[in-house]
C-alpha cells in the first residue's frame, strides 16, 4: 500500500504552492511499483482551500471528474 497524508492548507498562494510541491513530492515517492492500493490520510484535514489538495491527489486519482458542486436544488454546477 502506498500512503499519502493530506492535511488541511489554508493561506497565501505562496502556502499552497509550496503544498502542491510538497505534496506532489510525497506521492512520487510512495508511488512505487508493486503498490496495490493508496491509503489517503485525511485525519489532520479539517478543511481550508480543496484546489491544492485536489492537484496533490490527482496523480491518484487519475482521469476524469472528481466531484461537482451542487446548487441546492437539483441542479449540479
């Protein structure tokens, strides 16, 4: 299994590009052959910007959509 921790970001764009660099550090590094799953640690996560945590996780998530925001009444944005 490979792991990955993803805690919370909040702050200027410096602090998320230095996230988004770090992070994406981290998965290259746990991304190893023979790996059969990820763990994504999410215990230190209590919210803040989801756009770095998204561009950390994307490798593992591979192609396609991720979520949506929905507008309250049925109707997805």
């Amino acid at each position: 299994m490979a792991y990955v921790s993803l805690p919370a970001v909040q702050g200027s764009d410096a602090a998320y590009e230095r996230y988004v660099r770090q992070g994406r550090e981290a998965v290259a590094k746990a991304d190893r052959p023979g790996a059969c799953g990820w763990v994504v640690d999410l215990r230190r996560n209590h919210g803040g910007n989801m756009r770095p945590m998204l561009a950390v996780a994307g490798p593992i998530l591979g192609d396609g959509k991720v979520g949506m925001f929905g507008a309250g009444h049925g109707s997805a944005r």
